[in-house]
C-alpha cells in the first residue's frame, strides 16, 4: 500500500530533481549506483555503533535515489530492461546492509543475541519474499498479492523506529525500545507476506497446470 501512495507523491516532488539531474549529464544507472553506496554507508558505518540516528538521516537522503533514477529514465525516455534490473539488484543490496547494520549492533555492543536473530531473519525474509514473485513471474504466473509487509512498509517501519530510537543517545528515555519492538513487527509481517505469496503461487501454478491440461486434452480429442 506504501508503494502505491507513496511513490506517486515522492515521485512529483522529486521530478523537478530527476530534470536537474539529466540537464547536469548525469545518468540513471549512475543515480543507483550512488543511492545504493550512500545507504550502505549508512548502515553499515552509523549502525553498528549503535548511532541510529545519525545513520537513519544518511540512508533516508540516499534511499530516494530508487525513485528519482526511474523518475529520470522516463523523463529521458530511456528506460529499459538492464535498468530494471539494476534498480531491483542494488535494492536487495541496501535492503541486506540496513538488516546486516542491526544485526552486526546486536551482536555486538547491543549484546542481544535474540535480537541480532530477528534481525537476521527480516534480512532473509525479505529478501525471500522478493524471490517468490520474481520466481512466479519468471515461470509465467501473474502473483496477483501484495502481502502485508512489503519493502516500503520494511524500510518505514524499521527506518523511523530507528531515527526515533536513535534520540536516546540525546537524552530521550525509554525511546529506544523502538527499533526492537520494530524488527518484531517487520519479521513477523514478513512471514505473513512470505506465506500469502507461496499459497498465491501454489494455487495460480495449479490453475495454470489445469489449464494447460485442459487445453492438451482438448487438442488430443481433436
């Protein structure tokens, strides 16, 4: 639902940017490149040493380059399959370090072994329930779900609580049970997005073979 809303808001604040960017020569791919290098940093530098806050602020400047490098291809005409694939590569990439970042906290100065788990395991999910429509797509089925935590309701859910958590390095009490309250709810709402796009698939491959079958027995009778 996030990706639907917005993406069209960001996507018209952004397009006066998108135009700056192309009139300065600057490519699309590049834009990616740069995003994708920028929320790692960000990451993988702020997150460990448990700066949270500091780190939400350079992933969240970084991580609307997925918008504006589309935002370019289309003002430029020149969007294309190397593109789209490069775009969806680099975000498992960014998606991998900020889970990697709170993982590599939690297993260190964090000190919470149970925490560093769940971490991990949204790292995984989420890269799981990206596969599960690239995989039904690529075997010709339509995966006609959404699921209940995508990779913009991810990225908002465990970015802000983290920012937010971060301001207990400022003095704020008790705030900074949010980012574990956050990654439970990311990890949970992920093995229910994983489990509605499997059935989603299980039950379109089953229609798609019945229908294959109709059809051979259809041209066998004929």
């Amino acid at each position: 639902m996030l990706n639907k809303y917005a993406r069209a808001f960001f996507t018209r604040v952004l397009t006066p940017f998108a135009a700056f960017l192309l009139r300065r020569g600057v490519s699309p791919d590049a834009v990616t490149l740069i995003g994708t290098a920028g929320v790692m940093a960000g990451a993988l530098v702020f997150f460990p040493r448990g700066e949270f806050f500091w780190g939400t602020i350079v992933i969240t400047l970084f991580v609307f380059s997925d918008l504006v490098d589309g935002n370019m291809a289309r003002q430029a005409g020149i969007s294309s399959r190397w593109g789209a694939f490069l775009d969806s590569t680099l975000d498992r990439v960014a998606d991998g370090a900020i889970f990697g970042g709170f993982a590599l906290w939690y297993a260190g100065r964090g000190d919470d072994n149970v925490l560093c788990s769940v971490a991990i395991f949204c790292l995984a999910s989420g890269q799981v329930v990206s596969y599960t429509k690239a995989r039904g797509e690529a075997i010709g089925l339509p995966v006609a779900v959404n699921g209940l935590v995508e990779r913009a309701e991810r990225l908002v859910i465990s970015l802000v609580a983290a920012g937010l958590s971060g301001l207990h390095a400022f003095g704020v009490p008790g705030i900074d049970v949010l980012l574990p309250i956050a990654l439970w709810i990311v990890a949970v709402g992920s093995a229910v997005t994983l489990g509605q796009r499997v059935v989603t698939v299980r039950r379109e491959a089953a229609e798609a073979d019945a229908a294959d079958g109709g059809h051979k027995s259809g041209a066998e009778a004929t």
